[in-house]
C-alpha cells in the first residue's frame, strides 16, 4: 500500500464518487448512512494489520472516502465507494486492493473479502462514529479557554460561496498578529481532522494560548460551509484571500501580520496566494509538496510496492507500467479512451482484477481533478513569492521526500532572502509527535501535534511581528 499521507494535491484519495445503482426490490435509499470509521484487523503474512476506511457525507450527497494503515503509515489512499443492496464495494487503486462486504441490518458490521493481486482474506469492518462529533459533542461540556472562541462566517464572492468556522483571540485588548489555517487536501472539518487527529485544531489552541490570532474554517462542502469539494489549489486560493480578508475586517486583529499557515496541500495553496496581490505577510508551510504531480504519483507507487516487498523484477515492471498509466492519462484528451486504456494497464499489473474494479479505478484516475494534479508544477509561482516563508517538513513523512520537496520550493524560492526551512525528527507528514510523546488518555495513547514544531511556529511568528 502506498505510504501516506494525508495528502498530495491529487493523491487519488481525492477523486471519489459514491455509485448507488439500487435495485428493485432494495434501493440505494434503503443503505443505512455510511459516514464514519471502518475499521477491521487485515490478517496478512507476518501479522495482522488495522485497515481504517473513513467516509464522510458531502452537501452534494456524495460520500469522502479513504483508507488508513497506521501501522504502515499510510493514510488517506484513495477510495471508491460503491453500493449494491446490502453489497458495499471499497475500491482502491492505490492500495491495489479491493474489499466487497455485506452491510448487516443494523448497518454497524460490514463481513466480507479483501482482495490484492495474489492474495485475498476475510475481513470484518466495525462501524464508529466519526471521532470529530464526539469531539464536538465534547466541547460543550469542556473547561472554558483561556481565549476568546467565536464561530464566524465570511464570504468568498469570487467563487460565489460562504465560508464558516472559529476564531480564536487571546485574552487581552489587542491588536494581536493572526493568521488563517489551511487543511490540507480533500474535504476536511475546520481542524483538519483525519483518522481521529485534528492538526490544525491542537495547532490553533497552542498559537492563541500564546498571542495569535487564528482563524479555521471548514472547507468547502464541509460543515457548515457551502460550495461544491472538492477543489483545485488555484481554486482554494480565493477562500485563503477570502480568510485575510475577514482577519483585516477585526478590530482585535493587526493588520500589518497576517499570516497563512498549510497543511500539505493548504501549504501549496498558501504559496499561490503569496504570489497574488494582497498576499500575507508571511506563511508556514508544513508538509508542502515541491516536486511536479507526476513525480510523487511514481514515489508513492514504488513506496507502496517496497512496503508489500515485491520482488524487484516485479516492482520494476509495475513502476514502468504505472509511468506509461500517467502518461495516458496526461496526453490522451478524451476521457473515455483514456479510462480504456488505463483500465487494460491496470488489468496487467492486476491480473485477478475484475475488468469492472479496473473500470472504476480508472474512472478514479482520468477524473479532471487528477488530470490537474498530474500537471501541477508547485515551483512555477514561486519567483513572485516575495513575504517571509517557513516550510517544515516531519523526518519520518512517508508521504513524500522531505528533503527533495524542500530543496525544490528553496529553489523556486532562491530569490527570496527570508525563506527557510527544516526538518524535525519523529515527526510524520501530519505532523504527530512521535508515539512516545503522546499521552495517555482512558488507557490509550493520542496523537498530538508536534510540541517543537507547534513552538518552532510560534517563535517564527513572532520574530516576523518584530521586523
């Protein structure tokens, strides 16, 4: 499977539609909702390993899906959802896999078959609640912050919609610095949660505990948020000027320091946004991707086949394959032939695969969205790039190469005497601190945001409010 995370613009974890084809005598409308976790022991050679698919309910009705394996720190793999009466279809072209179960009665169990090429085995999912709705269940009965916490709404008139969130404010009169918080790809809460881990909700709490200002808001077609998700980093531009623009609206805030802070692709979007009139006055990226769609579609095929420990005749066929997929799924102008194709290539690097499972992936890889990510260049604005730039990348990310994206935007950025950037160890592309520092709560350990990194921010914060 391939390794994670959470996210490249494109990642095919973006690419989702929810196919409910229902039939006479059980329709689509008789599936119990889907939203949730999904969980289930994998029993693979050596042990057994979580498989975590996650599916959150769009506006447009439309499900977000994709899968977790912590323990190969892979996350947010792709997936396509797909409906049959009680049959519920898991499809995932990243991960190579595909997982047909039977949805029970009460809609809380899924008992079905995981399927790889060569492999196949029983696996039982167990239906949770999104961690996110306890969590805001929870607020209501949490201690008060040290903060002041006001739920907004701002408008993007360029792409026509409305934005929600929170912001925090520090106790005080002000004015304080402040900045807007970017999730990073796909359809995410104002925390940026995903698998149970708000980054940029612990993140917004560590910053106003100690003067900043921060706005987080749902992306679009999320929470209370309006518009279609997902969207292009071009297109998501306007709602980070939407953020800046409500900050220098309040009288709590200083104007003159307003910042934007990305995770994954929010870092990418973040640094567009930079290049426009009315850019921030400084940024952090974190987890920004540096190198061109294609190239970290082919680092994250070969992770995922060194992670299954193919054979190394087998992988070097698989990735000359998968380069030879990217290739027609860039140049061949029409959708169809271009799903046709990629279906065929598919089928021989899969050779158990169903011709409808290859279908569907390639239906997942010749979406527009895809196409966009393939061609995406994260350098090409970067010259026009002028403010204070921190980008932070975790050592143990095995989504991307920490080091080769930061040396490409650094380079892109050459020009610009006041970007930096660095790497902490322990640290994965979500920004967690490593497992030994998270704390344990009712007997299980929690994932928390990096403490030197979150202090990292805070101090860069800072100086920039000096200059």
């Amino acid at each position: 499977m391939r390794v994670a995370r959470n996210a490249v613009y494109g990642c095919l974890a973006l690419m989702l539609l929810l196919v409910l084809p229902g039939r006479a005598a059980h329709h689509a409308a008789d599936v119990p909702p889907l939203d949730g976790l999904w969980k289930g022991p994998l029993q693979m050679p050596g042990g057994k390993l979580e498989v975590i698919f996650r599916l959150v309910k769009l506006s447009s009705g439309e499900y977000f899906a994709n899968l977790d394996v912590p323990l190969q720190k892979a996350s947010h793999l792709a997936v396509t959802v797909e409906t049959r009466a009680d049959t519920v279809i898991f499809t995932s072209a990243e991960a190579d896999s595909r997982y047909v179960g039977r949805l029970s009665a009460d809609g809380q169990t899924m008992q079905g078959v995981w399927r790889q090429t060569g492999f196949q085995v029983p696996l039982t999912l167990t239906h949770s609640a999104l961690p996110v709705e306890a969590a805001v269940a929870a607020t209501k009965s949490r201690f008060a912050p040290p903060y002041r916490e006001e739920e907004i709404a701002f408008p993007n008139p360029v792409a026509n919609l409305q934005l929600a969130g929170v912001l925090t404010v520090p106790a005080g009169p002000g004015p304080f610095p402040a900045v807007a918080l970017l999730s990073d790809e796909g359809p995410h809460d104002r925390n940026g949660t995903a698998s149970g881990f708000g980054p940029l909700g612990q993140l917004a709490d560590y910053l106003t505990r100690r003067g900043v200002a921060v706005l987080r808001f749902d992306d679009r077609g999320t929470g209370h948020s309006t518009g279609p998700a997902p969207a292009t980093p071009a297109a998501l531009v306007s709602d980070a000027q939407a953020a800046l623009a409500y900050l220098r609206q309040r009288p709590e805030v200083d104007a003159a320091h307003l910042g934007l802070i990305g995770m994954g692709e929010g870092s990418n979007v973040a640094l567009l946004a930079a290049a426009q009139p009315l850019p921030p006055a400084f940024l952090v990226g974190l987890s920004a991707y540096g190198e061109p769609g294609t190239s970290l579609a082919m680092q994250q095929r070969e992770a995922t086949l060194r992670a299954q420990k193919v054979d190394p005749k087998i992988l070097a066929a698989s990735l000359k394959r998968q380069q030879q997929m990217l290739e027609v799924i860039r140049q061949t102008v029409v959708k169809s032939q271009a799903q046709t194709i990629v279906a065929t290539i598919l089928k021989q690097d899969s050779t158990g695969l169903s011709p409808a499972a290859a279908q569907a992936r390639a239906a997942a890889l010749v979406t527009t969205r895809y196409r966009d990510f393939l061609k995406f260049d994260p350098t090409e604005t970067l010259a026009s790039v002028n403010c204070p730039v921190l980008l932070l990348y975790g050592a143990d990310d095995a989504f991307l190469n920490p080091d080769t994206n930061l040396e490409a935007l650094l380079k892109g950025l050459k020009n610009n005497k006041l970007a930096t950037g660095r790497k902490f160890p322990g640290v994965n592309h979500s920004f967690q601190a490593a497992r030994s520092q998270w704390p344990i709560v009712g007997g299980e350990a929690h994932p928390i945001f990096s403490p030197a990194a979150e202090e990292d921010i805070r101090v860069w914060i800072v100086e920039q409010t000096k200059k």
